[in-house]
C-alpha cells in the first residue's frame, strides 16, 4: 500500500521528491529486492551496536522512526508525468533501479524485525506505516551529492562504499571502449582497455575528494569539502563515464606513441635508467591500469578543475594530440617510480604521490612545462622524493 502525501521539486538536483506512506510488509518485500540486486548495497556497515537492537525494540512498541530516503534512476520526462500512486507502484517495481539513499542500517532493523515477527505485523489492524521519500529521474551526481549530505548518521559509509553502490551498474559492462572488469585478479587485465572495477572507483574518489591517497575512516571535514566541490561544479564536470574516458585517452595516447613497448633487458638499458627492483609497468598497459596511476590522475585532475586551470573532463579530449614525447619516457618513468619506492615508506602512497604531480604539472596550461611529458615526468621525480 502506496499513499502519496506531497511532491516536491528538487532545484539543486533537478528531481521530483515524493513523500510516501508504505506499510512495513511492501518496503521490506522492495528493500530485499534492492540489496540483493546490488552486491555493494548488500554489505552492512560494520558494528551497528546497540542503538540498531533498540531501534527494532522501538519498531515493535509502535515507534515512528525517520524517513527513508530512495532514489530511482529510471529514465523518465518527470514534467510530463503526473505522480499517482499507481505510476509511482510502476517505478518501484523496477527495483533494479532502486537504491537506498540514506537509512540502509535502519532497513536492514525493519527487515529482521518483520521477519522475525511476521505474524504480529500481518495482523494489526492498523498497519505498521514507514514514510519513504524517493527521488525520481535523478542522475548519477545528483544521487552522489545527496547520499553525502544525508550520510550523517550513526555508521556512515565511506565516499569509497557509496561509489560503489552508485556505480555498480558499470560493473562487467563496457563505458567509452573500456572494459570495466569484475574479477579481482590482475590477470584478467590483458590491454590497455580493461580496468578493475574497483580502481576505477580509487580514481574517481580521489577525483572528487582531490586527494590521491586512500582514505580508510570516514571523515567529517573531508566529506564537507567533497560536498562543496560537487556543489560548486557543473553536473557534467562530474560524470564517471567521463573520468573513464579522459583517463583512458591519455593511457591510449601513451601506448599509440610507444606501441608494442616491453620493458627491455638491462644490457638494452642506459645506466643511469637502470632500476633496482622489478619495473612498476612491464608493458605500457601495466602503467596505466593500476589503482596508483588512476588515484594520481584523479587527484591531479580535481585539482586543476578547482583551480580552473582546466575548464572540465572533456578538455582532455583537446589536448591529448599535444603532448610532447621523447623516446625514453617509459624508462624514465619507471626509473623515476624506482627511486621513489625505494625512499618511500609506503610504497604505493609514494607511487600515488608521483603520478598526481606528473599529471598536474603535465596538464596546467599555465605551468612551463606544459604538456611535456619528459620534462614533467623529472619535475614530478625532484617532488615527489622531497615529499615521500
């Protein structure tokens, strides 16, 4: 049972918002569905703790708890729809499109509750009532920007977490000629178009919050600070297919301009290029189709956006026939990423560091350097071992 109570119009992120009334038995019969569609919405947040036992207590004696809040992706014209029970029964049928905003621990209390008391439930005469809210038609970013002003609650998910909710769509799917990969083994990346899924995530998140190094906590203040970079940028600066596609061109670029290259025997190597340890990219895919490479790419690039050094994501598209190579640019780089390992004490936190300086310096218009790979690559180097 469906009783709509008003619709709103939601300006910051162009999307109708419904407030409902549903009885407990349909929003769990919806909720399972929705968690077992998405494999990253089905992971609980760790250590719920006793204010979720006292919330299925409160549930029992008739508490009213706070609202859901849903968002369907469901491509529909929401000015020429008129919003009735039975559209909006339509829409939420189509539970692959569903996700759960904000209130997943809550959920997850009113699905064990009802189960747990089935009987009690079915036979009130006065039914249990969950008030839901639910965007409808929203896009990616404004999905994004909502779960993070509502994930104020008492086990908030990570940005890293919420991405993965959002984007799993992608999952196995192909997004501007790249192969998004579900198979956590590196051996499934065979060419410069296949990507793990989860490194994609690592870019973009440091694309959003402008920081290459992964976060392990959920921070108040940083996710403040992603809040209003969303804000304050266009919806199209912030598109995940678009950040695949600018950070595949430029991979694809390397490996136009060094095809076929393997990493060569010592004998074949200059001196001062010799490397101590195993190179970090063996073939020219193995360079840019690694969480270290694509985070220092994010973080650079969300940089240069912010500072308006760069207009958005599509400017890539522009400058990628620019750049300016030298035959040894995949020795140096390798090179360079060998005398930072061995001073780093996080190996991959110093590999990161480097990558998001290579690519600001490689990509600000208004640095000397500008576009030049070899001269940005040793800037990015002299950097990074004074920071690591």
């Amino acid at each position: 049972m469906i009783d709509i109570k008003y619709v709103m119009d939601d300006k910051k992120v162009d999307s109708k918002n419904i407030h409902l009334l549903i009885d407990i038995k349909s929003y769990v019969d919806i909720a399972e569905a929705i968690i077992s569609n998405n494999p990253f919405q089905r992971k609980k947040v760790s250590n719920s703790g006793s204010v979720y036992s006292l919330l299925k207590e409160d549930i029992l004696e008739g508490c009213i708890i706070p609202p859901i809040v849903l968002a369907s992706t469901k491509n529909i014209n929401i000015n020429d729809v008129k919003i009735t029970s039975e559209t909006l029964n339509e829409i939420i049928i189509n539970t692959s499109q569903l996700i759960i905003l904000d209130g997943l621990q809550r959920t997850y209390s009113l699905i064990e509750t009802y189960k747990n008391h089935k009987e009690y439930f079915d036979s009130l005469d006065e039914k249990y009532n969950l008030r839901i809210e639910i965007y409808l038609s929203i896009d990616d970013t404004g999905i994004l920007y909502r779960m993070l002003t509502l994930n104020t609650g008492q086990t908030p998910m990570s940005l890293r977490h919420q991405l993965e909710i959002l984007f799993s769509k992608y999952l196995g799917s192909e997004i501007e000629n790249v192969n998004v990969i579900k198979d956590i083994d590196d051996a499934s990346v065979k060419n410069i178009s296949d990507y793990k899924f989860s490194d994609l995530i690592e870019g973009y998140n440091s694309f959003i919050e402008l920081n290459e190094l992964p976060m392990d906590r959920f921070d108040v203040l940083q996710s403040v600070r992603t809040i209003k970079f969303i804000s304050d940028t266009k919806s199209n600066l912030m598109d995940f297919p678009k950040f695949v596609k600018s950070f595949n061109l430029i991979a694809r670029k390397f490996d136009l301009q060094f095809p076929g290259w393997e990493y060569p025997e010592e004998l074949q190597i200059d001196p001062e290029l010799k490397i101590d340890s195993n190179p970090y990219g063996k073939f020219t895919y193995r360079i840019f189709n690694r969480s270290q490479t694509i985070t220092g790419f994010g973080a650079a690039l969300g940089e240069l956006i912010k500072s308006k050094a760069i207009n958005d994501l599509s400017t890539i598209d522009d400058l990628i026939d620019k750049l300016i190579f030298s035959s040894d640019d995949l020795l140096k780089l390798n090179k360079y990423l060998d005398d930072v390992k061995i001073k780093s004490k996080k190996i991959g936190n110093g590999q990161r560091i480097f990558f998001k300086l290579f690519f600001k310096y490689l990509l600000d218009k208004d640095g000397e350097t500008y576009l030049n790979v070899s001269q940005n690559l040793e800037k990015a180097h002299k950097r990074a071992l004074a920071e690591v």
